[in-house]
C-alpha cells in the first residue's frame, strides 16, 4: 500500500471479513478442541472452507469496494438529520453545515470547529459511513472526494474506469441532491413584510436536529464522568486536594431517540445508543432576599399571614365544627397542640430569621423605620445603640408582643359564618400561650456581643 489512509481502509475491510467469518472459525475451533477423529476433523475443515468461500470472495477489496459504491446512494451525510424531530418522516433533505464561525455570540453548531459527520439512511449500509469516516493524518475518503479524486483507493485496483466508477458512487452519500420535506417534519411559516408595509408573504422553514452538536455534547459529558479523570473525580469524592480542575455537568437529563432501533435515526445516534443529553435549563429557584421590615409597623402582618395561612384555616375549620358537648380537656389538648402551638411556632421561626440580619444591625433606629418600638426591641437583636439594648435587657415588651399575638391571630380566625366567637377568654389563652414560648425563645436568643 502507497499510503497510510489506503492502509486504513484496508484493515477495515479485513476486519469486516473477520466478523462474518467468526462464527464459523468459532464452530470450526470448538470441534478440534473435542476431536482427536481426523476423519471428523477433516470434515470440519471442508465445512468451513465451503462456508468461508463465499464470504472470502465478497470480502476482496476490489469487490466490496465495488459493492459498496453502488450501494452509497442510501445514505446522506448530515450534521442536521430529519428523523430526531419524528421517526416516520421519509425522504426528507437532511444538511451538512460544516462551516465554523468564531464571533457568534450563541453556542451552535457552527461554533464547533471540528464536528462529529453523521450519516442517514438506510441503516444497513452504515459499513460505508465507517469507510468514508476513517481518518489518517485529517485525511479521510470524505476530505479527498470533496477535493475531486479518490487516491486513497488507487491502491486497490489499476483499472481507471473503476475508479470512476468508486468516486461517483461514493460521491453520492456526500449529501442530498434533491431538497425535500415530509408533512411529519416540523415547519415554520415565517412572515415576510415587504417594504412599502402593503403585502406580505412568507418563508416556510423546516428546523432541523442538529446531531453534531448534540455528539459534541454527549462526548464531553461521558469524557468527564467516564473518561481520564477518575483521579480528580475520586479526590472529589473523598474530599481531597488535586492540582487539576474537575469538570461536571450536574442536573442533566437523556432524550432518547429510535427506542429499540436508534439506528434508523442515524449513525451517530447509534453510536450513542439513541442518547442524548440535555442541559438543566430550569430557572433558578427563588429565594427572597430577607430585608428589616422596616417599613411594617408590627411583625403580625402579611409576610407571617402569608408563612402561617394553612395553618390558620385548618385551625378556623376544626373551630367551626366544634359542638357543644366537645368542651373537654381532650379539645383543649388537641386545640392547642395541633393548632395553635405550630402557628406559635412558626411565628417565632419567622422573627428568628429576621433577628439574624446582621448586616442591617441598627434598622429599627433609623428615620423612615415604621415598626412598632416593642417590635422592634424584639426584632433588632444587634442594634448597637446602649439605650436600645439596656431597655431590651427589661423585657418590658415581651407582654405587648404577646397581646399583639392574640389580637392579630382572634382577627384572622374569625368565622364569616358566624357559627363560633372568639372573645376576651380566647384571647387571654392565647396571649397566655404565646408569651411562654416567647420567653423561652428569648432565653435562646443570642444578644449583642455574644456571636
């Protein structure tokens, strides 16, 4: 062979031979492995040879290159194929965009410099996309037809016409010649609005799958959770330092295309065994940025309404389905622990987060600070002003807090039926209630200077 690429073709076509034989050598080995009979053995060999033949002569280069030329026209080489937008769509342009852009401010195919060739048809023939594809020295059979002549194979026949004969079948798998489209194809009418604003028409366009990209894609995740860098991987794992970066792509989802038979989308796609990764394009959770409420007047208002509303409607319908004969310490108990404990609970969750803003330490001292002062004595944990903190010290406000509790929470389980009323005792409970859980959660509360 005159060349290294003739040489590569070559070997793949002995390695095609190889594989049909296989089975047959396997069958041949396992009776010499059992037999010592030459006569049994003798039989073997001619079963073979007479099986083998066939095979060995469809198999000499100048035959199967030959067979294949005709044969190429079934396939189209791609970077967009029709079939991953639906399975059923039949003879449809597929496209092959190979030019590279370096400006372009999006990630698309033609960001990609060196892009995966992908080939559709008939599945059968993909042996044909594997020859075209092999690759020497960045020569392949794709690079040199593109070029106008086929040198690569001059090493397999001196007869010129068959060589022509190569070049032009091959030559067909290039790409479609004929543009066409499938009612199962997506499609796109896109207006078109002449100058002068009076007439209109449109662009019918047909989006395509780009499977290079998507190749790309996938070969770049696989490299970085299966490929060589399972040390940094491990050091990862395990908590350690390594000098080399780890790359990830977290969250990623896998659309599958072809089902059982990701061949007859294409090549490539078989190649990743109908996958296709996809990136999280989920919006971000949403986190509140958690502000001094200074410009609320008291800490029972709409944010806690809105954190603790559940829980008051479950409590305002077990109120409402009260009887008579339910006055007993088994109510109570229930009525306590069950509902208003949690309401309790979750109010006092809520001023935690709102004394731990730090950063706004002092809020409640400034001008425009609409807040309570017995609110704010509570909220502004780390007001660094000495008067603010001695009267915090006396905890004169721990009743006025817990009062404010009982009328806010009377006020919203008020019964627009009016079959239950909640008076002066309920709201002695609850005052009652809430400023015990409010005196133990102020012993837990961290003052200024201890943190």
């Amino acid at each position: 062979m005159e060349n290294t690429l003739s040489q590569a073709i070559a070997d793949y076509i002995r390695q095609r031979k190889e594989t049909k034989l296989e089975p047959l050598q396997k069958a041949l080995n396992k009776v010499l492995d059992k037999s010592d009979d030459p006569v049994v053995i003798a039989a073997a060999k001619a079963t073979y040879a007479e099986e083998a033949k066939p095979i060995e002569a469809t198999f000499v280069p100048e035959t199967w290159l030959s067979d294949k030329a005709k044969k190429a026209s079934g396939l189209s080489m791609a970077t967009h194929g029709p079939k991953y937008t639906h399975g059923d769509v039949k003879k449809t342009t597929s496209v092959a965009d190979f030019e590279y852009v370096t400006n372009d401010v999006y990630l698309i195919t033609k960001s990609i410099k060196s892009k995966a060739i992908d080939f559709v048809g008939n599945s059968a023939i993909f042996p044909i996309a594997s020859l075209l594809k092999i690759t020497v020295n960045n020569e392949s059979l794709i690079t040199q037809l593109q070029q106008g002549h086929i040198n690569a194979l001059t090493a397999f026949t001196d007869d010129e016409q068959r060589l022509q004969e190569w070049q032009a079948g091959f030559e067909l798998a290039l790409g479609d010649t004929k543009l066409s489209s499938h009612t199962l194809s997506k499609q796109l009418y896109f207006p078109l609005i002449s100058e002068d604003k009076k007439s209109a028409d449109y662009h019918l366009l047909c989006p395509l799958f780009s499977s290079a990209l998507a190749h790309e894609l996938y070969q770049q995740v696989r490299d970085t959770r299966y490929g060589d860098s399972k040390a940094i991987r491990d050091a990862r794992k395990a908590g350690k330092y390594h000098a080399d970066h780890d790359q990830s792509f977290p969250a990623t989802a896998i659309q599958n295309f072809g089902g059982s038979k990701p061949q007859n989308i294409s090549q490539l796609n078989n190649e990743r065994h109908g996958q296709t990764y996809l990136l999280n394009s989920a919006p971000p959770s949403w986190k509140s940025q958690i502000k001094p409420p200074s410009n609320s007047s008291s800490f029972f208002g709409r944010e806690l309404f809105y954190k603790t509303s559940a829980m008051i409607r479950e409590f305002r319908h077990f109120l409402e389905h009260l009887k008579d004969d339910d006055r007993n310490m088994a109510i109570r108990h229930r009525r306590d622990n069950e509902f208003l404990l949690p309401i309790i609970d979750s109010a006092l969750n809520h001023a935690a987060v709102i004394q731990m803003i730090e950063n706004h330490a002092g809020w409640s001292s400034e001008s425009e600070s609409k807040m309570k002062h017995s609110h704010a004595l509570w909220l502004d944990v780390y007001n660094p002003d000495n008067a603010f903190q001695t009267e915090r010290e006396k905890e004169d406000w721990l009743v006025d807090i817990a009062n404010d509790f009982a009328s806010w929470l009377n006020n919203k389980l008020k019964s627009k039926s009016a079959k239950y009323l909640l008076g002066d005792n309920e709201h002695a409970h609850f005052k009652k209630l809430f400023l015990h859980q409010l005196k133990r959660f102020e012993q837990a509360t961290p003052k200024l200077g201890e943190l």
